[in-house]
C-alpha cells in the first residue's frame, strides 16, 4: 500500500466485495478503500492496523452498513472510519450500527433516504460535515440510543473547531417524520444562523433523552411555524447563541 491516496485493497467501479478474517498490516494511506457505489455485504472479523491515515475510507455512509464490533480497526494513526458524506438517494433505507471505533464524516451530504443509525454509534463530524434532509417527506432520520449507549455527534478530539460551518445546517430536517432518542448532540452550529438542530417547512421531530450543548450558535433553531416538536428530557447546555430560537424570533430555555 505505497499510494499516499488510497488503500492496501481499493474497490472501484460499482463493485461488490465480502471480506471476512482478513489482515491488513500497513499501508501509506488507507487499509480499506471504496469509491462510490461499492457494495459490502460482508465485513466480519478482519484486522486493519498500522496505516497511516485510518484503517478504512468510504466515500458514502452506505458501504458501512455491514460494519459491526467484531473487526479490529485500531493502532492506526486515525482510529476511525472515513466517510466523505451522508448522501442517501430516495427510497433507499440504511441502518448503521456500532462498529469497534468511530466513524469521521469528511464533509456534508443530502439525505433522502431512510437512515436508523442504532446504539453507541459515535460520529466525529469535520469542520463542514451536516446531515441535510432536503424538501423530501419521504425521507427520515431514525437515532435509537440508549441511556447506556448514545448515539453521539461531535468534533475530533483535540480539536477546537465547530461543524457544519458552511453549506450543511448542522442536523437539518426539512420535511418528513423523524425520532431522536438518546443522543448527544455538541460542538455543532459552526454557521451563524443555524442551530445543531435546525428545522423547517412541514417537519415532525420527536426526540427525547437527549443533550444539546457546547453549540457555536443556537442549539435548536425552528424557522417556520408549520413544524411539530414532540419533546421529552431534552437537556441544554452551554451553547453561546441561546438553546433555541423559535420561528417568532423568541430565545427560549426550552423547547416551547
């Protein structure tokens, strides 16, 4: 693996690959690399260690859905798994579950689709990384944490950043019935007019037992009044433009 770019094993061109009980030891780059549209089925009990930037890369969310605990992906120089983006096309569904590290989401996508993301999944989110569900009733986002086991959104660690800095809105449900439930939700908002939860148009959230703090902005921002909040144990915390800004212009403490 001498490519700085890519990986020891670089599937392309619509390709379909299982690999199970697999070693990648070393590799100037990647040990794992999938360009778009590749298909994993199988992703079971391998070990990718000693690369020099992470032991895998895809370009979408969707190649990860076979990713589980059993595989061994640190003693690299990033121990996560890289994502280019969250982009979902219609009438797909995805759920992702937690693999044994995070996953580091490069930069922002359009979703419309229907994404479950399951327990203890952590998602480091780059400088310009958001999750957008666009004009699209059809699509949904679908976070099942559990009190032992959150789902997270934050930054690298070590880091001072704040993502969704420019294009994506933080978590941005425009359209469509979502849920949210044990999830923490921080460092968010890196643009000036959005929140880590924005919301608008004909939107229903439900979201309960969940933290939203540490935001650059608001911590849930609501632009139009045809949305629907159904909510239960959210809790605000330290996020510097107030913790939600409702349609009427109103800072509120809580979600009205």
């Amino acid at each position: 693996g001498s490519s700085t770019s890519y990986g020891v094993v670089w599937v392309d061109n619509d390709a379909k690959v299982t690999m199970n009980n697999c070693l990648i030891d070393g590799s100037k780059a990647y040990g794992f690399f999938c360009d778009p549209n590749v298909e994993v089925p199988s992703f079971s009990n391998n070990t990718i260690r000693n690369c020099d930037k992470a032991p895998i890369w895809f370009y979408s969310l969707s190649s990860a859905a076979a990713l589980t605990t059993n595989s061994t992906l640190t003693g690299n120089t990033n121990n996560y798994v890289a994502v280019n983006n969250f982009d979902l096309p219609a009438q797909t569904s995805l759920t992702i579950g937690r693999t044994s590290v995070p996953y580091f989401i490069e930069q922002g996508g359009e979703m419309r689709g229907n994404l479950t993301i399951t327990e203890g999944v952590t998602f480091y989110m780059d400088a310009d990384a958001g999750i957008s569900i666009v004009n699209d009733a059809s699509a949904s986002l679908t976070v099942n944490g559990t009190a032992e086991l959150p789902v997270t959104f934050t930054r690298l660690p070590g880091s001072s950043y704040y993502w969704a800095s420019s294009g994506a809105m933080g978590i941005q449900l425009w359209k469509g019935y979502h849920t949210i439930n044990h999830c923490i939700i921080e460092y968010g908002a890196g643009r000036s007019d959005v929140g880590a939860i924005s919301m608008a148009w004909e939107t229903s959230l439900t979201i309960s037992n969940t933290v939203i703090r540490n935001s650059n902005h608001y911590g849930f921002y609501v632009s139009h009044n045809t949305v629907s909040v159904n909510h239960t144990n959210v809790t605000f915390a330290n996020n510097a433009g107030g913790n939600v800004y409702w349609h009427d212009g109103q800072i509120y403490e809580q979600i009205p």
